[in-house]
C-alpha cells in the first residue's frame, strides 16, 4: 500500500519487527544464542558462519510434506488485494498436514485474544544485527537498544539508539501523521496519513502481527507454522512459530521470521528474528521487566515530535 509520496512498508518498517511480537527476555538470558546451530537446520552455506542457521526448523512430517510439495506445486491463484488490485501469493514453502494446522490455528487464536485486548504497551529493547561486510562477505554483529509504545488503535513510537549512544532511528505515528526522523540529513519528515489509514494505520497496515491481528488476518498473509526447535533450544512453556509472507510488498521486509512465544497464564512473545533477503539477520530481544502492557496512561502530548536542535521540520506533500 502505498500513501503520499512513499511506501507505507518503507516507513514502517522498523516498526515492523517489533510489531510482529513484543515484550519479554533475551534468548541470552533463556541460556543459548540466538544464533546457535540447531540439529534439524540443514548445513549453513560456505559463506556463512556456522553459528547461523540459513533453513528453517522442520518437524519429520513436515519435512517429508514440503519436500513433496516442492516438486509438485501449482501455481496459487491470483487474489484480488484491498487496494483493488490482484496479486499471485508467494509459493508456499511448506505444506501442513491436519493436525499441524490445528495445531498452528490454536496458537494464533490465543495469540490474537491478546494481541486485541492491548490497549497500550511500552517496552524497551536490544536489537543485534548480523551484516554482511562488503570488503570480505562475513557477517559484522551490531548491538543497538531501542523503546517501542504503542496506544491502540493507531499511535505508535519506534527508536533506537547505536552502541555509543547516538539516536539513529525513530518514527512517530499520531495516528493522523507519520514522522521519520532522519538523523543523517538533519531532517525530519512528516507524512499525512490518508483517512482510509487513520484509526487502523498500525492494525491493518504493514505492522498486522501484533495489535489487534486476527488468527484469519495472520493466514491470510503469511504462511505460518508451529515448529519444534531441539531439545538444547527448547523451554517449558515456549512456542515457536515459523512465518513466510504470501504478499510480495512484504517479502521485502524479510523472507522468513521466527518467532518464540511464552504461553503461560499470560501470552508473551519472547524474541524474534528476521532474515532479510541479502541475508543479513535481526534478533529483537525485548525486556520483559520492563515491560508494560495496558499499565501506561498514555498522555496525548506524548505523540507530539520534539525537534531536536540543528533539525527541520519537512512537510512531504500528498500525491
């Protein structure tokens, strides 16, 4: 979808990550790495580091299904979008039996029982980033720490600040505007929202996996499972979830994502990683002890953006 004179996914894209899920530990802390080879991941390819597993998780059963559907898989039919226009679905990469849908389809039902009920959320949280150097093709780990919030249905804040402390991203969302701060040019560019957007901007945009999702709205979208990570990866009371987009405006962002889970008394989301598609890799790891869902009164005034000093204001006008 795209709005004024930029793509909404652009803009909200580092919402998005922490949009799918919030909240909770380090996986350092749950004692392993993020990054740590699982025995059912395939071999990582020669220019990648042992340590981080390019394929994903598969059960047997799943395993023998998408090595059968890869051979024989038609073409998915063209679906008619919101926007009016049609558009082929992504091949699907994985075929679920029966009980593996049931299965996925109760976790997303609990999923979205919480995801509707939240009405405000703040939380801080580290983001490390495994980039391919340009000099040698090897990957260079980056540590940055960032806040999120949010207010239901369509207010949103998203920054991050780098090792040293410097801001190097931040958007607001006040629900009838965007704002990206663009530290390097000194800018800050404001984005009108169009009134098809306005009160489902965040829910029904390009951040649906969090706020106000739908289990319906998920499958819809992306392809996901419920996967079983090894024994030495594995907690009690986790789940895992794996997550390919059907949209291309979506596979963009990243091809796949997984996802971890704490389905006790209360549903959290526990980490999440991103593979994006010069296979670069994200880890969210969010404070759970910090975290605070519909505990926060939000004041209105909080969404208005501050200007910082030797920065401008720059209206982008709408198409």
């Amino acid at each position: 979808m795209k709005f004024c004179r930029f793509d909404a996914r652009k803009t909200f894209g580092a919402f998005f990550p922490l949009f799918i899920l919030i909240s909770s530990t380090a996986w350092a802390q749950m004692g392993f790495s993020p990054f740590q080879n699982a025995q059912n991941h395939s071999a990582a390819t020669s220019n990648t580091p042992a340590t981080v597993p390019t394929q994903p998780i598969l059960t047997e059963s799943t395993r023998q299904n998408s090595n059968s559907m890869q051979s024989t898989q038609a073409a998915a039919p063209i679906v008619p979008q919101q926007d009016g226009t049609e558009e082929r679905p992504m091949p699907a990469p994985f075929v679920l039996t029966q009980q593996e849908q049931a299965k996925t389809d109760a976790i997303l039902k609990r999923w979205e029982l919480f995801s509707m009920g939240i009405q405000t959320f703040e939380t801080e949280f580290t983001r490390i980033m495994y980039r391919r150097s340009i000099e040698n093709a090897k990957y260079v780990k980056t540590q940055e720490n960032g806040e999120l919030r949010y207010e239901a249905p369509d207010h949103g804040m998203f920054a991050v600040s780098s090792e040293d402390g410097s801001p190097s991203e931040k958007w607001i969302c006040d629900g009838t505007h965007v704002f990206e701060f663009k530290y390097a040019q000194k800018q800050i560019d404001q984005y009108t929202l169009p009134p098809e957007m306005r009160g489902k901007g965040i829910t029904q945009g390009p951040l649906p996996f969090l706020f106000g999702a739908s289990a319906d709205e998920l499958k819809n979208r992306y392809y996901i499972r419920h996967i079983i990570p090894d024994a030495n990866l594995a907690r009690p009371g986790q789940i895992w979830l794996e997550a390919y987009p059907k949209k291309s405006e979506d596979a963009s962002e990243f091809q796949r994502a997984e996802m971890i889970i704490s389905f006790g008394d209360e549903v959290r989301p526990l980490a999440i990683k991103l593979f994006k598609a010069n296979q670069d890799q994200y880890v969210y790891i969010f404070d759970l002890k910090g975290m605070k869902v519909n505990k926060t009164q939000i004041l209105p005034n909080s969404w208005a953006p501050s200007v910082p000093e030797k920065m401008r204001m720059k209206i982008v006008p709408v198409e």
